[in-house]
C-alpha cells in the first residue's frame, strides 16, 4: 500500500529479512509511534528453493548505497524486478545493515506458492529497544 525502499506504492510486495534480529532493527528504525511500536507482532520461517531467488548483483547495488540513498533509486531496481516477474523472491541488501540481505515477495508471482511457510510464533519486543537514542 505505501511501497518501500525497494518497491513503489501500490506494488503489492512482502518484505522480509535474512534473520529475525535484522527483522527486529528493521521494525525499530521504521515504526515512528508508541501505536506501531506496541502492536503485537509474529515471525514466520521461510522456505524456498535458490532457484526462486533473484540476488540482486553487487554491480547494481547503488554507490555509497545507505539509509540516505533516494528511495526513487531502489524503487527503480525493486520494480523493475517485480515487472520481470522472473522469480517470486528478491535479495537485496539491508540499508540498516548492508552486509545482511532482505527478502521481497512477490504475492502475484504464479509460483508464490512455493514458498513454505512455518506456523507463525508470536514474539514481544523488549521495551528497551525503543529507549535507543533517547
């Protein structure tokens, strides 16, 4: 619905991390209120085939890529990718962390349902991750 770093609005797209910490980093840096932070939230573990993932290629990463880099850039790459329609996952690297990859879904792609999902498991935050910089 309000798109991403990697993906336009509108573009329907998962986006998902490498481990649940870079997860947790990820939700901390963009949840701007006490609302987002406090809501109750699950993980899920994902299977997939190689086969099903694009790993976006080091050449393509832009230059000095960071949280600074204009969104207008990565959401070039990560439409481009979704337009291909080549694979249901993308790797890309984690502005947070850039040595990490996330994941984007593709939910339209015919072969989504290859994706295994494990049964969710709730998780609660320690509150003192929000106390970070203050």
């Amino acid at each position: 619905m309000v798109g991403g770093r990697w993906t336009s609005p509108g573009r329907p797209a998962i986006y998902c991390a490498e481990h649940l910490s870079l997860a947790i980093l990820e939700i901390l840096v963009h949840a701007p209120d006490a609302a987002q932070r406090s809501a109750s939230r699950v993980r899920f573990r994902l299977r997939l085939d190689d086969g099903l993932v694009d790993r976006l290629a080091d050449r393509r990463v832009p230059v000095d890529f960071s949280p600074r880099t204009p969104y207008a850039v990565t959401r070039a790459i990560g439409d481009e990718w979704l337009q291909r329609a080549d694979t249901p996952a993308f790797s890309v690297p984690s502005a947070i962390v850039p040595t990490e990859r996330n994941y984007i879904l593709n939910p339209l792609h015919p072969r989504f349902r290859s994706v295994e999902w494990d049964p969710y498991e709730s998780i609660a935050l320690d509150d003192r991750l929000w106390m970070v910089g203050m």
